[in-house]
C-alpha cells in the first residue's frame, strides 16, 4: 500500500492577504511569485534570494500555482485590472487625460515601477493596493 506524502507549505488565513494562499512562515501570496515569475522573469532561485526564503518554499509555490492557475491568473488579472484603473484615476486627478502624451507614458511607468518593486519584496497585500500606495 502506498503512503501519500504532504508537504505542507502553502497555508490559507482569512485574516492574512484576504485569505489568498500564502507561503508557510510569510504573508507572501503564491500569487507574489506566479507575478515575478512570469512578468518580471524571475527565476525560483532569483525569488529565493528577493524574499529571503529556502528554494524548497519557492517551488511548493510554483507547484500549488501550477495546480491552481485558473483561480490564481483570475484573481493576477483582476488586481492588474483595478491597477490599471487606479493609475488613470490618479493621473486624471493630476490633469493628465491626454494618455498618448510622452509626459503620460512616463508617469505611468513610474508609478509601475514603484508598484512592481513593492510587489517583488512582498511589501503589500495586492497589485490595487500597489497601485494606492504608490500614487497616494
């Protein structure tokens, strides 16, 4: 008879980043590493060292991503959809409403910019949230 082994990495808590898989010991979301890995191209060993984590932690998130990609690319799309807004909000607010302007381009990717480096350190709950907290 076999024996199926667990490895109990990713936790779920409804009261730590709105109760989106995260890794073990961390508040940091598959969804985190699902984000660098596939738009800043980030290697699993690159992540390792970004968020000071062991490799192993790493790729049980890759692999609960992997098994869970629908749901998790659902909820990437969604929060890059609010960003999306929340960046033309803000520059609207500061009388940029011209978005084909060369003055636009580049506010917007500096607030990107911001956005992304708070998302590579696990530094905010979700991509909407980076976009608040880097044009606030």
């Amino acid at each position: 008879m076999d024996t199926i082994e667990s490895i109990e990495l990713i936790y779920r808590n409804p009261e730590v980043r709105r109760g989106m898989p995260c890794i073990v010991g961390t508040t940091i979301r598959v969804m985190d590493l699902a984000i660098n890995m596939t738009y800043n191209d980030r290697s699993p060993q690159e992540m390792a060292r970004d968020y000071d984590m062991p490799l192993e932690k790493v790729h049980a998130a890759l692999a609960y991503y992997y098994s869970h990609q629908d749901e998790i690319d659902a909820d990437i799309r969604a929060d890059i959809k609010r960003s999306d807004e929340l960046v033309r909000e803000y520059l609207a607010e500061q009388g940029m409403t011209d978005f084909n302007t060369l003055q636009f381009r580049m506010a917007v990717a500096k607030a990107y910019a911001r956005i992304n480096s708070d998302a590579v350190m696990g530094k905010t709950e979700t991509v909407a949230e980076m976009a608040e907290s880097a044009l606030g």
